[in-house]
C-alpha cells in the first residue's frame, strides 16, 4: 500500500477545512456578477456551481483539468479524448504553485479572466452556452493562485475599493475564510510578486 507523503496529507487536510464554495465579491460593479473562490472540490461539483448561479469557470492550475461536457449527443471521440460544449463555460489559466510561471503569465490570467466576463458569444448552435452569471475562479486548493488572481483582478477593476494589492489580498484571505497562520502561503510569495509586477504592467497600457 502506498503512503501519502505527510506534506501532501497535510495540505489535502488544509484544503478541506476551506469552504467548498467563497463568495469573495457580490455584484461585481462593472460586470454584474458574483466572484468566487474554489479548490477542486467545489470547481468539479456542477449541482453546486448551478445552486450558486455560477455559469463561467476559470481554472487558475496547469496540473488539474475537468470534463464538464454532459451531453452525449453533443460528444465526440476521436482517440480516447472526449470533447464538445461543456455544461460549464471553461477557461484555463495553467498557473504553476510556485516557480515556474513566465514572467507576463499573471497579467494574462487578468486579462483572461476579463475575457471571461467580457466575451459575447454569437447566436449559433454551436455556442450553446451563452448564460451569463457568477464566475468561479478555482485551483487545487482554491488558497494560493486563485487568491493571486481574483486580488489583482479586484485591485486592477475596483481601485477605489482596493487602492493596493495587498488591501485586495486581505479581502480575498477573508472571504476566502484562510487562516492567518497560512498567509504566508496564500498566495505564494512569488506569485504576490508576480501579481504585483502584472499591475504595474497594467496600468502602464491602461487599460
């Protein structure tokens, strides 16, 4: 029988003391949308992303993926990899825990996540998800590159409510109900870093 490492006990333990599900912003000013925070638990379960409203995903992992498609008419197989329109509207970020990312990929996922709120799809069958409601922005935990994210996604799109960063990491700590003992962690330092450096770049192209 194989041993789960005591690291990675102690994370899966951490992660499941988090709510399933964060509303982290109501009402998003600008979008009109609900935000919220999840770890994989509550990204894969689609009865409580339809409970919450939720219409839209933005998966903020490179190494966690998810197969919303539901309809088997709608389906294809072409070797051994399923695909077609999923019950959910997906975007995926591939953000790294860690080390790693390219030095421009935090302010894609900014903008990756406006896209999200932004895009209109067209009227054709084979866009059949065109509902627009609260947007999920997950990773493995839902405790460290989604809190990246959604902070300087909050601090870019509503300055005046969180003039810095860290005022809008606080935000999203607290909704997100992590501990304070974590924080050092939540997010990673240097994806704090990069979500800093990704505002400054922002606001250089205004827009």
């Amino acid at each position: 029988m194989q041993i789960e490492p005591t690291e990675t006990m102690a994370a899966n333990k951490a992660s499941s003391e988090l709510p399933r599900l964060s509303l982290i912003y109501a009402r998003h000013p600008t979008y009109d949308v609900d935000i919220f925070i999840s770890g994989k638990e509550g990204a894969s379960d689609l009865d409580l992303l339809r409970r919450n409203g939720i219409t839209t995903v933005v998966n903020c992992a490179v190494n966690l993926d998810f197969n919303f498609v539901r309809e088997p008419q709608l389906v294809s197989d072409h070797r051994n990899s399923v695909h077609g329109p999923g019950e959910i509207r997906y975007y995926k970020v591939g953000l790294i825990d860690g080390d790693g990312n390219p030095d421009t990929q935090m302010l894609a996922a900014h903008y990756i996540l406006r896209a999200a709120l932004e895009q209109i799809l067209p009227e054709k069958p084979s866009y059949p998800r065109r509902e627009r409601g609260g947007v999920l922005i997950n990773c493995r935990g839902g405790r460290s590159r989604s809190v990246a994210v959604v902070s300087l996604f909050l601090h870019l799109t509503l300055p005046q409510e969180f003039p810095t960063l860290d005022a809008a990491i606080d935000h999203v700590r607290d909704k997100r109900r992590l501990p304070e003992n974590e924080w050092y962690k939540a997010p990673k330092p240097m994806l704090t870093e990069a979500a800093r450096r990704a505002a400054g770049w922002a606001r250089s192209i205004g827009c």
